[in-house]
C-alpha cells in the first residue's frame, strides 16, 4: 500500500516537473521574441531618423527647367489626325 502512494507521488510530482519545464520553454521562447520585436523597433527608429535627415529630392532636381519645354519650335504642328473608329456594322 505505502509503495502505491509513493508511485502515485512519483508520477504527480513527475507531471509537475513537465509542466513546469514545458512552462519554462514558453516563456524562453516569449522572451526571445520579445527580444527580436525591441531590435526590429529599433532598426525601424533609426531608419526613420535617417529617412528624416535626408531630403526626399534635392531641390536644385525640382528647379531645373525641362529643356524639352523650353525648345522654340517656328512652326506649332498639330497632331496628326486619326483615322476614324471603326464603324458598327448595321
């Protein structure tokens, strides 16, 4: 009788123990990801910083003429004509 108890005691306490371990690896894995999320809010950080400090476009691009606009044509020609759509058959 007193080693039935001491089995049964075993293998409650053993069920413990691999929930408890299994508890533990969760919470290493929760810790790491929690880890890998503050280094990508960081990363993320000092790219915007860098992003920030940089002009999108320098402003001489946006101030140069369009040389293609500033071409003086003698004679204005007009768009060719298009043929007409095709017509529907009746």
């Amino acid at each position: 009788m007193t080693s039935m108890i001491m089995m049964w005691g075993i293998k409650h306490n053993t069920s413990r123990l691999e929930a408890s371990l299994e508890n533990y690896f969760q919470n290493c894995q929760t810790l790491d990801e929690i880890e890998k999320q503050k280094q990508l809010k960081l990363e993320l950080a000092q790219l915007r910083e860098n992003a920030a400090a940089k002009p999108v476009m320098d402003d001489s691009v946006l101030r140069t003429p369009i040389p293609e606009l500033n071409e003086d044509t003698e004679e204005e020609q007009p768009d060719s004509p298009r043929p007409p759509a095709g017509r529907l058959k009746e």
